[in-house]
C-alpha cells in the first residue's frame, strides 16, 4: 500500500496496467465473488470481461475505458460492426454486378446494331448490284435490237 492507502504503487497510477487489478474489478462491481463479478460486468456493457480458468475475472482496462467514454456501450457492438461491414461489402458486390451487367447490356445493344447495319449495308449491296443487272439486262435488251427468229424457232 502506498501512502494514501491504496494498493497500487506510483509506478501503477503512471503506467495502468492492461487489465483492471482485481481490487479495481471489485469496487467497479460490488462483489468479490467472480462469477457475480461477471455478471455484473456484463450487465453494464462490459461485454469482454471474462473469466480465467483461475477463476479470476479479466477486464482490459482499454474497453473499460473505451466502454465509460460510450464508444462500446452495446455487447453486439463488434458484431453488428462486422455486419454492417459484411452488408456494405454486399452492397458494392451488388453494385458491382449490376454495373457489369449494365456494361454487358450496353455491349450486347452495340453488337446487334453493328450487325443491323452490316445487314442493312449487305441488303442495300445486293439491290445494288441487282439493279445494275437489271440495268444491264435492260440495255442488253435495247442495244441489240429485234432479234431474228432462231433457227430452233423457225421449225415447224
């Protein structure tokens, strides 16, 4: 004991140690017996306070601290934190899928209208070169004049 009479040293009130000392977990709860100690810990959102299997209670002094401050007032905290992480990796998944598919779509639109307008340059290709033969046919027909019966006409 020091000489205000509290069991920690000097040294101590300078450089806490990691865990609450059992005088500490003792005056927090009210009770010196662990498993109360426990359940009373955990009743007031001192959600990691376990027990050793001495049987003597841990508490690190930095949740503790960080649950007095009201930064881990929720025994769920950690989880519902992994959960919301979880559920926003599941959203940019999501986003990521639909922005792929949207890319996918917007591919597959631009292949048919290429091949629409191929098809539509092959079709006007073809009556072009229809229209030549039927141009050239027609002044085939024009050019060479009235023709003479052929000799497999003549016979009869």
């Amino acid at each position: 004991m020091n000489e205000a009479g509290q069991g920690s040293t000097g040294r101590d009130a300078v450089f806490p140690s990691v865990i609450l000392s059992t005088e500490e977990i003792a005056a927090l709860t009210g009770f010196r017996q662990p498993a109360k100690q426990l359940k009373e810990l955990h009743k007031h959102g001192f959600w990691r306070a376990r027990r050793l299997p001495t049987g003597a209670i841990i508490l690190e002094r930095a949740h503790y601290e960080a649950v007095c401050r009201g930064h881990l007032g929720s025994p769920n905290s950690a989880e519902e934190a992994r959960q919301r992480e979880a559920d926003a990796a599941d959203v940019e998944a999501e986003l990521a899928l639909q922005r792929w598919a949207e890319k996918r779509r917007l591919r597959l639109e631009q292949l048919a209208a290429d091949r629409a307008r191929k098809a539509a340059e092959l079709a006007a290709e073809s009556a072009r070169k229809a229209e030549q033969r039927a141009r050239k046919a027609s002044q085939k027909a024009q050019g060479s004049g009235p023709r003479p019966p052929s000799a497999s006409s003549r016979s009869g």
